[in-house]
C-alpha cells in the first residue's frame, strides 16, 4: 500500500484550514484500500492563530504533523520545510484556502499511475482575482521564456508528484527556492489534469504585489542566465546605435555643413540609455547579491517548533 503525503503551506488560515483538512480526511476513507496518508502542515509565521489551529489539529490526528517556521519565508520555502517531514511514497501540494478541492485528487493520482511523474491541476475558470491571476500570467510566459517550459503545460499550486522528485528538489539547500524551477529540471513527464476551483470563502489572497516580485525575481536568478544574456544584447545594440547615430552626425555636418542639434532629443536619448545601464547593474547585482547569500549560507527557513517535538 502506497502512502500520500499532503503538504500545506499556511499563512492566515485559521478559519479555512480545519475545512480543508476534513476534506482531506472525508476523501482519503474513499480510497482507503489502496492508500494510507499524512498531511503536513507549515505554518510560514502567520500573523493569526493559524499555528494554534495546526496544533489542535495535530493533537486530534496521529497522523498530521505541524511546523512553525521562525519568519515568513514564502510559500516555496514552507513548501520545502514541508518535503524535509515527509515519508510518503507521493506528495500532494494543495493550498489552504480550500479553492484547490482535494475532493479531486483521485484524477491527478490517476495521471501519475498512466506514467506522469508530476500532475499540475488546471483550471477552465480561475476564480482568482484579477491581481493574482495576472501575476499567474506572468509567472506561465516566465517559465516559458527562462525555463523552456513547454507553452501548452499549466504550473499551479495543487500538484501531485512522485517520491523521487521531491527527494531531487530538496537536493536544492541554497536560499531563494523556486519550485517550478527545480521540477522542470528534474523531469520532462509533467502533465495537466483539468479540475475545478472554487471561489475563496474567507479572507482574500496572502500574495502581495512584493510577494509576487519576490518570486518572479526568484525564478530570473536561480535558474537561468538568459536575462544577463538579454542585458549584453541590449547592450550591444544600444552601441551599435550609439556607433551609427555617430556616422550619421559626421557625415551630415561635412556634407550639409550642420550637424543635429536639439537639447530635448540628447537628454531624452542619455535618460533612456543611462536607465537601461542600471536596469542590466541592478539585474547583474541581483545576481552576485544571492551568490553572496548563498556563500553566506542564508538559510531556506529555520524551524521554530514542530508538534513532532511534543
């Protein structure tokens, strides 16, 4: 019998947590013959009594298992936290709002049995906000253009994976994790279930816009070079510009005894080209800030106390 481990990344749900963990429960005894499980639950420091719920949680189930992360560190590093306390043959990720309906597990562990070893939910009817579904649009065409990820696969929080993927991308121990990253390079048999998805009952989105940057950012610098790549290209054609505009300038003042002269054009021309300079520095420092992170052994996240430890 194989055992599914269900891993939850929490931040302000203290209201929808318990729902959500009794769905798991109610949909687990429907498969009962052929599954065992355990659910993980990572609290990412939580400004509510989300841990004080995870813990009466854990108190009523032998098999729930709690962790309170020191800080808030972001969903894919409570997400690591989270594959660290596993000992399931297959992980499931799902949010904690309970718009990924667990209900629907069954489709995605069927695709995993027909040869997939990772299984993204998608959605026909998002019932996100604007905001967060636009910052999902972004996220899709980022892993397209940085990654090669395939442009008719869908990433989304609620996934189902097999073992030996997870034991890969908890290989990754350097700060500023990136999950979708760290699958795409582990495996090409990734596949899309469609599911429904609900609308949110309580509450509203725990990502912010920074939140958002923060994991855009992740994925530009941890995975690629390909927007250094873009900055010595740009770079390049700005001077290849710059060198014609120059031609251009000498040629004009021999031939037609004048050469262009306009204060706005050349300022516009010097704010332009100077932004784009430290649009590609900034770029570069980002680079060389989390290799200095990285050096510095800047950790994922630290465990403030787990119900494991009780």
């Amino acid at each position: 019998m194989q055992k599914i481990s269900f891993v939850i990344p929490c931040y302000r749900s203290e209201k929808t947590l318990p729902g959500v963990v009794a769905e798991i429960q109610d949909t687990m005894k429907g498969i009962a013959d052929r599954y065992e499980y355990e659910i993980v639950l990572v609290n990412d420091d939580s400004p509510d009594d989300t841990y004080g719920v995870i813990k009466t949680l854990a108190d009523n189930a032998d098999n729930i298992i709690g962790i309170s992360l020191a800080r808030n560190f972001g969903q894919h590093a409570a997400l690591m936290a989270g594959f660290h306390h596993i000992s399931g043959d297959i992980v499931v990720c799902l949010d904690d709002d309970g718009q990924t309906p667990a209900t629907e597990v069954g489709k995605l562990l069927a695709a995993l049995k027909e040869g997939a070893d990772v299984v993204y939910a998608k959605y026909a009817h998002k019932k996100h906000s604007i905001f967060r579904n636009f910052g999902s649009y972004v996220n899709e065409k980022m892993l397209q253009f940085l990654l090669n990820k395939p442009k008719e696969l869908i990433v989304s929080s609620y996934f189902v994976a097999k073992r030996f993927v997870i034991d890969e991308v908890i290989r990754y121990d350097k700060s500023y994790p990136y999950l979708m990253g760290l699958v795409l390079r582990t495996t090409k048999r990734i596949v899309n279930v469609d599911v429904d998805h609900r609308e949110r009952e309580v509450g509203r989105s725990g990502y912010t816009l920074g939140k958002l940057l923060t994991l855009w950012m992740n994925g530009f610098t941890a995975f690629s070079v390909t927007p250094l790549r873009v900055s010595t290209w740009t770079g390049c054609i700005f001077a290849m510009i710059g060198f014609l505009y120059g031609i251009y300038t000498i040629i004009k003042h021999f031939v037609v005894g004048i050469a262009p002269m306009g204060y706005d054009s050349l300022m516009s021309a010097l704010m332009f080209i100077g932004g784009t300079i430290l649009v590609m520095l900034g770029l570069t420092g980002e680079y060389i800030g989390r290799m200095y992170m990285g050096m510095n052994n800047a950790p994922q996240y630290i465990i403030r106390e787990t119900t494991a430890d009780e």
